[in-house]
C-alpha cells in the first residue's frame, strides 16, 4: 500500500507540471479569461506549487545543506525576475512602482511572514526554535543593506526629481546588489559553510539527514528539470491571472501595490511551505536560510535585471519607499536582530515578525 502511494505521488508530481506548462502555452500573451479557464489555472498553479515544494526537497536531500535552500531560492527569484520585467514591459507607466512594490513585498513577506511563521510552528513544536546566530547574522545584515541601498537610498536622491535612481546610481545599485549577493552565496557554500547548517538542541552542526536514503543523481537530476518546469509553469500562469488579480484590485478600491503584494505571496509560495516543512522536523536554520535567501535573492537579482532592462522599457522606474514602509522596514531591521541575536527563539518572536507582516498588508490594503 505504501509502494503504491509513493508511486501515486510520483506520478502527480510529474504530470502535474507538466501540465502548467501546457496550460501556459494556451493561455500565454490572453489578457481577457473565461472564469471557467481562471478557475482552472488557479488549480493547476497550486498544484505546481505543491510540486515545486516536493522536487526542491528532492533535490535539498541529494546536495544537502544549505545547497537545497539556496537552489530553490534563486530558482524561484530567477523566474520571479522575469514575471516582473514582463508586466513592466506591458504595463506603461503604471508598472514603474511595479518592481519596487513586488520586491519589498518579497522582503516583508520572507523576513516576517515566513520567518514568523517558522518560529512559532517550531517552538510550539519543539519548545523553542533553535539556529546558528553567526549565518542567520551574516544573512540579515546583507538583506539590511541590499534593501537600504536599493530601496531606501532613492527616496533622498537629488540627482533626479521623485524616488528614482540616475543612471550613474541605478548602476552602482545593481552591481552592488550582485557584487554582495555573490560574496554572500561564495561565504555561505564555500568559507563559511558550517554557519548555514541546521544545529541541533546542544548546539552542535547536523550535516546530514538521516529519515531516508539519498536520492540518486538521476532522480535529483529529473527532479531538477521538473522544478524548472513547475516554477516557469507558477510564475507563468500567476502572469496570466494578474489581469483578473488587477481587476479585482480595482474593483475594491484598493492601491495598485497590492497587486505586487499578490504576485510575491503567489511566487513565494513554494518556499514558505518548504520553509514550514523544515520548521516541523526542527531545522530552523533551512527555513531561515529559505526564508532570508528568497529576500536576498529577490533584491540582488532584480534590482540588476530592472537596471538592465530600463535600458528599453520608456517610462520612469521609481525605487524609493515611502515614509510608511521605510519605518516598517527600519522596525523589521532592527526586531530580526534581536530574533537573531540569541540562537533560539521562542512563540512570541514569532508572533512580533507575524504582527509586523499584517501591519504591513494592513498598509497595503490602507495606505
């Protein structure tokens, strides 16, 4: 009965992205949906979602840690990046905040949505949440600086008129952005690889699993292939809904950012509940790496591609935040570091990130 369930769960994990992308060479470039055809890529996206989740731990099992994590977070980035440059590109000059709002989206949705969220399914789980200070340290401090510099920064600006970068600046921001995401990827898989590993209850590195056998290389290397394929599949037909997503938006009145809050909840959804996986069998420190990975990621691969690409799109690309979402990011800032500081945590961190992140849809909802 097991052997059949495994095979069952086998087989919908290869159709079912499959199947995205077939579904997404029919509905790519429409605009205008029947319900019934939204109705049926909204399935279908979860399901690639929950796929995604199921190939990325594959894969996260065979290299081990924190190669899984960091796989999964640049994969989804990568994609994530291009959905963005797309909308831009059809959008006008309705889309110029488009970028800034999806990735502080991202940063909001990561550092206290899911971080929030893994601390407390931990620490109710285990008692406390327990993981290395020195990477998850290293981790925050690099988002800090990726998100000041980014995000911050064009707001006080005065080469330019509004929260835009020049072009002298919009280049020394990307290649900032790539120069220190490089150095964080170099330090978290070669130097200082050991600070990224899960620890457990005494403090001591875990470097391997041992619930079940490594896949083989072939597995994880199908694996690879169908998480590409169910990625470009999410990000994809997320991108075919965004027009029934701005619709909606519209209808009720709210600000056009809640629509970059809906694709980064939509695109970040493979990571959180992998992240919450983790969270369940007490490696705090994978989800953490998920979770500030898919932030770091997120600022340090598409402030460059958006510099790149403003090189033809027309229109202005604004980057500055707001005063609102400057406190929330300066608060957020400066609660991880407390979270970070001790190595453990326990239920009620958890419910200060989780706070933060309704204050922050609240705003969203209620500029």
């Amino acid at each position: 009965m097991i052997t059949r369930l495994r095979s069952l769960t086998n087989r919908w994990t290869t159709f079912v992205p499959v199947l995205a992308g077939v579904l997404l060479v029919f509905t790519w470039g429409r605009k205008d949906l029947p319900a019934v055809v939204v109705a049926l890529v909204t399935l279908v996206l979860a399901g690639a979602v929950l796929a995604a989740v199921h190939h990325a731990e594959v894969i996260a099992h065979r290299v081990g840690e924190p190669f899984g994590s960091l796989v999964l977070a640049v994969a989804v980035t990568i994609i994530e990046v291009a959905l963005i440059v797309t909308l831009m590109a059809d959008g006008g000059d309705k889309s110029s905040t488009l970028a800034r709002d999806t990735v502080f989206a991202a940063v909001m949705i990561t550092c206290n949505g899911i971080v929030g969220l893994v601390l407390i399914v931990a620490s109710l789980r285990h008692g406390t949440a327990v993981f290395n200070p020195e990477g998850t340290g290293a981790a925050l401090a690099t988002v800090a600086t990726l998100a000041t510099l980014s995000l911050v920064l064009p707001t006080f600006t005065t080469s330019k008129p509004g929260p835009e970068f020049s072009g002298a600046q919009l280049t020394f921001a990307a290649l900032s952005s790539l120069a220190l995401y490089g150095l964080f990827v170099a330090t978290q898989t070669v130097r200082h690889r050991d600070y990224f590993l899960p620890v457990s209850r005494l403090g001591e590195a875990i470097t391997k699993d041992h619930h079940a056998d490594a896949p083989s290389a072939r597995t994880a290397l199908t694996s690879l292939g169908l998480l590409g394929l169910a990625l470009i599949g999410v990000v994809g037909l997320a991108k075919g809904v965004s027009p029934t997503i701005e619709s909606g938006v519209e209808a009720a009145g709210l600000h056009h950012a809640v629509v970059g809050v809906i694709i980064a909840l939509l695109v970040l959804l493979p990571e959180t509940i992998a992240a919450l996986r983790s969270a369940r069998r007490d490696r705090v420190q994978t989800s953490l790496n998920l979770a500030l990975g898919s932030a770091m990621a997120s600022i340090g691969l598409t402030i460059p591609a958006v510099a790149l690409a403003s090189i033809w799109l027309s229109g202005p690309l604004v980057l500055g935040l707001g005063s609102t979402h400057m406190v929330l990011l300066a608060l957020t800032v400066v609660v991880s570091s407390l979270t970070v500081v001790p190595g453990r945590a326990t239920p009620l961190q958890g419910g200060v990130h989780l706070v933060l992140f309704a204050a922050y849809l609240e705003l969203a909802i209620n500029p």
